[in-house]
C-alpha cells in the first residue's frame, strides 16, 4: 500500500509496520518465517497512492491544485447536473477539507472521478506533525477503507492486506489463486481467540473457528485456513 505525506517528519520507502497483532502470532507460533506486511512511504508523491496523510498546515498544497481544476472544468461546462457537483467540490475545498469527505451519490461521483481530482484519493488530515510512521499507517489504511487477515503456522505466519467487506474466495485467492479456484470452505478465527489455543487443530476443538463460505465477508483481525480441492 502507497502512502503520500506531506508536512510530516517520516522515513521515505518501505518500512514494516509494526502490527502488535502480527508480533503476537509470530511470537506465538515461532515460525520458519514471518511475513509481516510493508508500507510504502512517498513525500508529496500524490498520484498513483492509496492514501494521502497531510499535515492541517499544508493541505493547501494539495487542495489547490484540485480548486484548479474544478474552477476550469466549472468554467467551460454546460451541464446543470456537473455545475451543481464541482459548486459542491470547490465549496469542499474552500473549506479547507478534501473532496474525499464530501457526501456524493452515484451519479455525483461519476462526474467527480472524471475530473480525477487529487484529494478525491482517501486524505488523512493530521493535527500533530510529529505523528509516527506506524500510526500513519494504521490511520491511513483505515481511511482508505483497508484491513488484514492472517495465516499462521510452523511454517509461516503472513499478514494479508485486503478491502474491508472482502469476501472469503477473495481472501482466498489473495494468498493464491489456487485456493480460489478451488475454494470449498475458509475455517476462520478471531485472533484474540487463537491467542488462547496452541494450533488451528486446538481452536478447532474449543469451537473458537467458524467454517464461511465463499461470498461471505471476513471480519477484521481473522485468521483463515483455507479448504479447497485440487
């Protein structure tokens, strides 16, 4: 996941997030290896992110480059319905707050993604500057509406980024297009419940794991183990 900062006094390039949730399966489990999961950091990088994190001093820099483009579109269009849609973006931002924010419905937002406006891309506003890198990425993945799963072992132990509201054959298929394509059930447990079991095999006779199937939607913090046919 890219993040693009400005104002903010963070490392530049990948860095591990430090998810405490991970740390304890990892601790737990000792696997043969751990894959916990990277951010991308990007100073006033704004195209091509996931999220925008920006200091309140310095959301200017970002929102005038949006009011640019919504004040020229505004002056050659025609359209009532796309007049009234970027009447609503630049009072957004005249207001010193992202477009990202602004209620639309369907049809608004249509019309909004083709303007392509920069801070229609999730923006995390921040009052402290001196905000953490890891707090950075843990508010700036749940502004962009994302969330992990994980797969525990001996073996490994993985952190798996993916949308809130994913469903379980799309979990699947993250961690391998095989299990996808042969998905039959996830077994999943909560990983505050697996903390108090020594193995899926001991969650499984405690009755911690509940068996999903494809198109229901993973809660937050799951482990999955995957059922499938070859």
């Amino acid at each position: 996941m890219k993040i693009a900062y400005t104002g903010l006094d963070l490392p530049e390039g990948k860095i591990r997030y430090n998810d405490s949730i991970f740390n304890g399966l990892a601790e737990k489990f000792q696997p043969e290896k751990v894959s916990p999961y990277y951010f991308e950091l990007l100073p006033d990088d704004y195209e091509a992110v996931d999220v925008i994190v920006i200091s309140r001093d310095r959301i200017l820099d970002l929102l005038i480059l949006d009011m640019d483009k919504v004040e020229i579109r505004l002056s050659r269009t025609e359209d009532p319905a796309e007049q009234r849609v970027l009447e609503k973006c630049l009072a957004q931002i005249e207001d010193l707050q992202p477009i990202c924010d602004l209620p639309l419905d369907e049809a608004e937002l249509a019309i909004v993604r083709a303007l392509n406006p920069l801070s229609l891309t999730p923006t995390l506003v921040c009052d402290d500057a001196s905000v953490d890198a890891d707090r950075v990425c843990r508010d700036g993945m749940e502004k962009a509406g994302r969330m992990f799963f994980y797969t525990v072992g001996r073996e490994e132990v993985h952190a798996w980024l993916i949308e809130q509201n994913t469903d379980a054959v799309t979990c699947a298929g993250k961690i391998h297009t095989d299990l996808a394509r042969g998905f039959i059930k996830a077994e999943v447990v909560s990983c505050k419940d697996m903390m108090t079991a020594h193995s899926m095999n001991d969650a499984r006779t405690k009755n911690l794991t509940r068996l999903f199937d494809r198109d229901q939607v993973i809660p937050t913090n799951s482990i999955l183990d995957i059922r499938f046919s070859a």
